[in-house]
C-alpha cells in the first residue's frame, strides 16, 4: 500500500439478503485529497459509505484507514477511528431538540469530551466559518432555511477539525445557486482543516467542483477512477452515459436515477 493512501479499500463483498451490493471494490484516497464517487441510485455508493464507518459489515475484503485494517477491529479501536472522521448527512441530519450551536458541538462534547462553554465558543467560530452569524446559534434548526441547515451540517461536520470528512449527497434539495455556495464552502472549509474527503452523489456540478479524483460506482463495482480532470475523456461508455445525463447507453434507467 502506498504511504500517501489514507483510506484504501480492497476486494469489498457486501450482499444484504441474496442481493449482492457491493461485488469487489476496491477504491482509494490520498491524504488530504478529496475523492467524488458518483453513480445511480441503487449502485452501492451510500453502502460503500457505510461499510468505511462500519455501520455495515462487508463478508469479504478489507477497508484500512491510515494503513490499520478496521475489519474486525474491537468497539473501543473502531471508537478511536471515529474520532478522527467528521460527517455532512445528507438533508443535514440535525437534532431538531437542540439549538444550532448544540448541534455544532454535539460531537465536541460527546465524543471528545470537551466542556460545554469551550465546546460553545468552537460552535461560533465554526457557523462563522460557513457564513452565519451569532444570532443563528440560538435559533432551532426548524426555524433555518434548508440551505442554512446545510450549512449548519457543514459546521458540525468541521467542528472537531476531523482527518476524515464523509459527505453524503450534500446538495441534495438545494436550487443550482444555494449548491454551489455549498460546493464553494465545501473546498474551503475542507481546505482549512486539511482532511481527506470522500463525497458520494450523483451530482455532476458539485462533483467538477470539489473533486481531486472521480470514481464511479455501477452495479457495486468501482468501474473507473481518475483525476477529476479527466472525467470527460474516460474512454468509459458508462461514465459518459452518466455525465451527461443521457437515457441512451449501457445503463439501465429502470436502475439509476440521473
């Protein structure tokens, strides 16, 4: 494995019934570089995803952060890895009984135990980080347009200034000029914590914009990876047919949503 490859992935099973999911992946990112998976809906990217947290558990393969295999690892090992990772849901995923900042430093003060008056004044400089001022710390996120509970999202995201970053679909149900503020918060945020992202979506916009490196997923496999750069030129019949939105090619449209 090369010294540089902060998340690697390799020959990854995952079936959920007799339905195969994920059929041999194998994937990396290099230290603080952010890698885009896109593909369809039903391709196995939010299962990729959830396999690196360990939400779900591959039958075959192995998946090493920072080099250490976390297959199998005990509760307290995976606990640590955790730590280290911050994560934008997608619709945000905020607590609706909890004030804006709460959810900033949720993970502060539940996972790092850091105490509520330090973890508060982190929460500020954080929403100040993603553009919102102090007077939207103490709203509830169901008084917040959905493009601030987005950034909210991103907030708490950032607010443990984590290695890792996941995003999962982070324009989804933002108008094109409130997902490119996101997009642009995004690289810089990212930029300023110095983590190494993965973002799943099908998103073409916001993957040109925050992508070091585009992988696309189909039929639970990894069938091309490379610079974002390049996307245009992958030579792939699969890939064109997805980045440009065409009902005409090797996918099925009964199996992705474009």
């Amino acid at each position: 494995m090369s010294e540089d490859r902060h998340i690697e992935l390799t020959d990854v099973h995952k079936r959920f019934g007799t339905k195969n999911v994920l059929n041999g992946v194998n994937l990396h990112v290099e230290r603080q570089k952010s890698l885009v998976v896109i593909g369809g809906s039903g391709s196995g990217k939010s299962v990729t995803l959830k396999c690196i947290l360990g939400l779900v558990t591959p039958e075959q393969g192995s998946i090493k952060i920072n080099g250490q295999e976390t297959l199998g690892i005990s509760s307290g090992a995976r606990d640590e890895v955790l730590s280290k990772m911050g994560m934008l849901f997608q619709g945000a995923a905020l607590f609706d009984s909890l004030l804006v900042w709460e959810n900033v430093a949720f993970g502060l003060i539940q996972g790092h135990n850091v105490a509520r008056d330090k973890a508060k004044d982190i929460a500020f400089e954080k929403l100040a980080q993603v553009g919102l001022g102090s007077e939207i710390a103490e709203l509830s996120p169901a008084e917040l347009s959905g493009g601030m509970q987005k950034r909210v999202g991103l907030a708490r995201a950032i607010a443990t200034d984590p290695e890792i970053i996941f995003f999962d679909e982070p324009t989804t149900g933002l108008d094109p000029i409130m997902g490119d503020i996101i997009n642009d918060l995004i690289v810089d945020c990212v930029k300023q914590v110095g983590a190494t992202t993965i973002t799943i979506t099908h998103d073409m916009a916001s993957a040109r914009k925050i992508a070091d490196k585009i992988a696309m997923i189909y039929e639970g496999e990894i069938i091309w990876h490379g610079d974002a750069a390049d996307v245009d030129e992958s030579g792939s019949a699969h890939v064109e047919q997805f980045i440009h939105g065409s009902d005409e090619g090797p996918i099925q449209t009964e199996s992705v949503i474009l």
